[in-house]
C-alpha cells in the first residue's frame, strides 16, 4: 500500500489507564473523539475508517487487538497475522492520534465472566456458521466502548451483520455513541478488503472472487428491472456453484435492519454472501435497492 501523506507521532497506548489520559487531555482540549477498533494486519479498509474519522476533525484512537472470545476453538485465533510494527507505521501515516494496543490479560484478566449477547441476530447468518462469535464481538466492543468512551464509533459495512447488531447493541444498552458505517474498500478486480485475503494463494483469490461477482449479478438483475427474490438468490448462489474452490455458506436477501428472510422483494434489501476457500472464510454484502429507492 503506498500512503504519501506525512506521518506524525502517534500515540502507544498499552493500559486502560494510559488511553483514558490520552482522551481525557483530548476531550479537556475541546475534541471530540472518534473511535476506530480492529484487529490489526491493517489495509486500506482500515485506513479508510481512520481517514474518515479524522475528517470529521475527530481525535482519533484506533484499537488493534485480536479477540480470543470471537473466535471459535477450530478457527484462526493463533495464526492471525500480527504485524505489529507496520501497524503502528500504517496509523502513524493515517494521522491517527492514539493507538490502544492492549494484551489479552489486560482486556479479559483470568477468571472474566461477563459477556454481552444480541439475541436473535447473534444466531443467524455469521452467527450460526460461527456459535459465540457475535458473543465476542458484543463483548469486546462495549469494553472497548467503556475503556476509550467515543464520541463515534466507525465500523466498515464489509461486516454488514456485525455492524447492524453493534447499532442495536447500542441502541438497547443507551450507549451515548454514534455508530457510523462506511462503505467497503474494494480491490479493483472487486473483491473486499480483508485481513484474511493474506492466506489466499493466487488460485484460491480467484475463487474467492465469485463472493462479489455474485452480488454484482443481483445487482445486475435488480437494475434491469427482475423482481423476483428467487431469481435473485438463485443468479448469486449459480455463481457459487458453478466457481471451483469455494465451498458456499449462504447467498441470500434479508431485510436490512432485522436481517429476516424476505418473501418478496422490497425497496431496499441486503444481500449477503459467505464462503470457504481453503480453511479461509469470506464474507461480502451489497445493499440492492429498487429504482427510485434511496
Ligand atoms: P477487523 O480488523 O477485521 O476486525 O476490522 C476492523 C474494522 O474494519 C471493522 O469495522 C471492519 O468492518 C472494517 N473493515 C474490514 N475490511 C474492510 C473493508 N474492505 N472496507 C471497509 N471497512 C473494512
């Protein structure tokens, strides 16, 4: 990734109680603070969410920690890329204002019992394929909320689930933020940023592409005028099936804001797409809206 912008001395931050100060002496100088958590091995994804957060001439703070409570027992935890030190050059060139970059005895020291849980939109989608894992999401994000007290919080729509039950989460626990959701960062071939694309070998990326050519076929479909939601499932999960080397998850069309299955179409819909390649998950979304719907 090539960044031009000059970087300037970011902040480290390891304890709750050094990020606090930071945002304290922030908040006491009259800023408003924006908030940006990841699990680091950051993109261009990322980075849009810090460039955007900093536009609004927010403070920013980005967390980088990778959550062992979103993550099932057979799933990536331990070989996850950490690259620290690009990290931390790559929020340096993005003007970020303070990096927290916690350990895992620092967010959940040994005998930690308190989670938090969305019921309902924790068990569908990501949520049945990956049991537990919004649990973690829930969990680490209103701590992290607690710890670094944003005025806004940025999240990539890439993660549509995860943002539509962070907003609720919100919403339910009257946490005083806003949550703001941005656009997904795209390679040009189409395919979604994503810390995971690392494992893919060249093949596997190819196959991994099928994720956003199918939702480019719905797209397709919606802006020709087919209104038929089995029509539309059916183009985006013939574009699963006939790719070889991705075992599809679910290509289907939800209600935006409750991710319910739809009976019929509707003004503005979420279509969602999940798959394997290799050992290696990917997910992908488009919001489809009919013409005339904003
Ligand atoms: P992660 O490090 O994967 O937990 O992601 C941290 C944040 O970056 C989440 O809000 C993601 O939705 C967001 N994000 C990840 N990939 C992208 C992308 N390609 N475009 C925009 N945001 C993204």
């Amino acid at each position: 990734m090539t960044l031009t912008a000059p970087s300037r001395p970011v902040q480290v931050t390891e304890t709750i109680a050094e990020v606090r100060a930071a945002v304290h002496r922030a908040r006491a100088a009259g800023r408003r603070i924006g908030f940006v958590p990841t699990m680091g091995a950051l993109h261009a994804g990322h980075i849009s969410l810090m460039t955007q957060a900093g536009a609004e001439g927010d403070f920013v703070v980005v967390s980088i920690f990778v959550n062992p409570t979103q993550f099932g027992p057979a799933e990536d935890f331990q070989r996850y890329p950490r690259p620290r030190e690009t990290d931390l050059q790559l929020c340096a060139q993005a003007q970020v204002d303070a990096v927290f970059y916690p350990e895992v005895e620092t967010m959940y020291p040994p005998g930690h019992r308190t989670y938090v849980e969305v019921a309902g939109l924790s068990n569908t989608l990501e949520g049945a394929i990956r049991p537990g894992h919004f649990r973690g999401v829930a969990t680490v994000v209103t701590k992290l909320f607690h710890i670094v007290q944003p005025d806004r919080a940025y999240f990539g729509l890439k993660d549509y689930q995860q943002f539509t039950l962070l907003r609720l989460m919100a919403r339910e626990l009257d946490l005083p933020i806003e949550l703001v959701g941005c656009e997904t960062v795209r390679d040009p071939d189409g395919m979604a940023l994503s810390s995971r694309n690392a494992y893919l070998s060249s093949d596997q990326r190819q196959a991994g592409l099928a994720l956003s050519r199918a939702l480019r076929a719905a797209q397709t479909l919606v802006a020709e005028g087919v209104h038929e939601l089995d029509v539309l499932q059916r183009a985006m999960q013939r574009e699963l099936d006939q790719t070889p080397g991705i075992e599809p998850d679910y290509a289907v069309i939800v209600d935006p804001d409750s991710l319910s299955p739809l009976t019929a179409v509707q003004p503005v819909m979420v279509a969602l797409v999940a798959g394997r390649v290799g050992t290696t998950r990917l997910i992908d979304n488009q919001i489809l809206r009919l013409s005339g719907s904003r």
